[in-house]
C-alpha cells in the first residue's frame, strides 16, 4: 500500500519542519522528519494499525490511531 500525503499534510510538514529548525536545532528538525517518515513506511506495512477512533461522524467512523516512537 502507499500512503497518499494531502497537499495539507506536506505543507504541515514542512511548516513544522522549518518551526524545528527555527526554534530548536536543525538536527531536531531532521530528527522529526525522519520519525514522519518512518511513521508513514510503518502505514504503508500496516494500514489498518491501530485500533478504530469510536468517532460518529461518517467521515471520520475509519480513523485509526497509533503512538509511534522512535528511540536514537
């Protein structure tokens, strides 16, 4: 499967990129886009991971959650 990343998500992505890089480290910066990505493979592998959000909302009734974390 491949995950589809909106126009809004990569946008998201890099605004949060470049707020990482501003305020922190540059190296914080690469550190959170690298645990995007491997957040995104980790979908890609297991799209149905995590258990259903319980919303009622029609459009919203497939949403799945998960915490993924990355040990350095």
């Amino acid at each position: 499967m491949t995950v589809r990343k909106s126009d809004d998500f990569i946008a998201d992505l890099d605004c949060q990129f470049q707020w990482y890089a501003d305020n922190a480290s540059w190296e914080v910066a690469e550190s959170y886009l690298a645990a995007v990505q491997a957040a995104c493979r980790l979908l890609e592998q297991y799209p149905l991971l995590g258990p259903c959000g319980g919303f009622t909302h029609q459009r919203l009734r497939e949403w799945r959650s998960f915490v993924h974390s990355t040990i350095t």
